[in-house]
C-alpha cells in the first residue's frame, strides 16, 4: 500500500506539474510542409548508430511552478536548487523537463522506446503522434514499443483520446516486474484493460529484444524500470528512462532525491553509478527528459559531472 500511495503522490504531482505546463508553444503538428520535410521539423532529430537510423521525436514539456522546484531535491530548500540552478544560467524560480521518446529502425523493426504523456496531462505534452508524422513514420508502422518504466509520461501515449491502441500493430514490452506495477496502478486500469493483448513481458538481461536492443536494469525509479541499449557494430547509445531527469540537477547533485523515485536510496545508487559508468567510458546517452534531443555524454568536472548535449545532426 506505501508503494501504491508514493505512485498515487508522484503521479497526482507529475500531473499538477504537467497541468501547469505553459512551457511549450506547440505547434499543432499538422503544418502540410512539416510532413514534406521530415528533417525540417523542429520536433524532429534523425541521428545514426552505427548502421542503424534513429530519431528522438519531441513529446513536449512539463515545468515545475515556483516552490514546487524541490521535487528535484527533496528535503532541499527552495534556495539550494535555485542556486545551482542558476549557476548554470537556468531561471532560479522553476524548471522544466523535456519528453522525447525514440525511434530505431531496426532491421524489420520500428521501435519505439517509450510513448509519451498522451492527451492527460494538458496541452504542454502529447506530440509523439504529430512528430511520428512529420518524421514519416505512420502509426501502425511502429512493430515494438519498449517502455522504460509504467509513469503516465512514458505510458499513457499509448492509448489514444478515443480509448483505442496508438499503435495498432506494436507489441508492448515492458519487464515483468513493471507490468505488475502497472496493473496494480487503479489510476491505469483503462490504459491495462486496452494495452493488454499487446502486452510481452521479458526478465531484465534476457537475449536481445530486438536485433539490436537489448534491455539494461537500471534500479531503483520503478520495480522494473529498464535501460535500453542499442548497439551497431563498434558503436552504442544508452538510453536510460528516468535515471536522470533533469540535465543539471540529476547529473551535479546525482546525491539529491527527485519526488519521483520509488525506491529514493537504490535510484540514488544507480543514478551515481550510471554517471561513472557512463563517464568513464565515454558512452553516448539518451535522456528522455534533458533538453531536446535528449542526445549527448555525461563528462567528469571538478569532483562530479556535466552533461554535455549533442546539438549537431549527424549526416
Ligand atoms: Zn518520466
């Protein structure tokens, strides 16, 4: 019940946060030149690994309103966030996160990690749909769906306003230990009622999911919240859900709990271990809620880390 009333807090305070939102001016994703030209959109990022073709795609956005800052730091004053806040030249009083889920087209499969807020959590979220469109990619296209975690923001995308499956002809697959946390979510029991013949569980570390996608248990933000990595040849990209949140606060003071944690201890382990793996080896990171694209490597600063985002397009 303790587990079930955190999710109920964290989901009704992503939801407040999100219903706040006023971070986004969305476009309406129906611009006829957007479909014409995928690359053009500015909701769109293709980028390679390896062989393979890959695009984050923007979601949209959620903003944290003033004095709701702490979620990022919990236990925290209002003053300690805002300082490092603004010490990377970001606004003090408030914060935003970004959602951008993944594309990868892998082989005969269209992959999608992750499906953003859907149509629940106001008009600053929602776009995967319309950014899908302009990339070119149709909705019953996509083959697979791997879901990082079950919180609204990486799953309700998954059923349209109509109460219907996005994508159509997806498999969902999710660890098993999260699709028992989601089913035992009430808040979710219309999304599971819809979800489930779709629904392919799979045991962290089992063979790849798809050719080249294979799951990474990263513990601690859910019970079965998971990395994926994506390899091609001698090049990867690690995408890691919710490890991190946001792009100074999660990687300066990885020590510092986010209200969204489940398991605030154990995220907070993986959080500092991921940071020194990732840095150590150089490794290329997706976040699905850093700045758009989400793209780019975490480096050693003084005694921590700093994300470092990729801004250019590769060829
Ligand atoms: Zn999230």
């Amino acid at each position: 019940m303790k587990s079930q009333m955190k999710l109920a807090a964290a989901s009704l305070m992503l939801a407040t946060l999100m219903g706040a939102a006023a971070c986004s001016p969305d476009a309406s994703g129906s611009d006829p030149v957007a479909a014409e030209a995928p690359t053009a959109s500015p909701d769109v990022h293709p980028f390679k690994v390896g062989a393979l073709d890959l695009i984050a795609l923007r979601d949209g956005g959620m903003s944290g309103v003033p004095n709701n800052n702490t979620v990022l730091g919990v236990g925290r004053t209002p003053a300690e966030v805002a300082s490092v806040l603004t010490a990377n030249g970001l606004p003090g009083e408030s914060f935003s996160l970004s959602v951008q889920p993944l594309l990868v087209r892998d082989g005969a499969h269209v992959v999608l990690l992750d499906a953003g807020a859907g149509n629940s959590f106001g008009p600053g979220a929602g776009k995967l749909p319309a950014s899908l469109s302009a990339a070119g990619v149709q909705l019953d296209q996509v083959t697979d769906v791997l879901i990082s975690h079950s919180h609204g923001d990486h799953v309700i995308g998954l059923v349209n306003a109509s109460g219907t499956l996005t994508f159509p002809n997806a498999t969902i697959r999710m660890a098993a230990a999260e699709w028992e946390f989601l089913k035992a979510n009430a808040q979710m029991n219309a999304l599971v009622a819809t979800i489930t013949p779709k629904v392919q569980t799979f045991q962290p570390g089992a063979a790849a999911l798809t050719p080249s996608i294979s799951s990474v248990a990263i513990n601690g933000h859910t019970p079965g919240h998971m990395g994926y990595e994506i390899k091609s040849g001698t090049d990867s990209l690690l995408y890691i859900g919710d490890t991190l949140h946001h792009s100074v606060i999660s990687v300066q003071r990885p020590e510092w709990q986010i209200a969204f944690d489940n398991d605030a201890p154990t995220a907070t382990a993986s959080r500092a271990a991921l940071l020194e793996r990732a840095a150590s080896q150089n490794l290329r990171v997706h976040a699905v809620h850093f700045p758009f694209p989400g793209l780019g490597r975490f480096q050693r600063r003084d005694d921590g880390f700093v994300w470092v985002l990729e801004t250019a397009a590769q060829p």
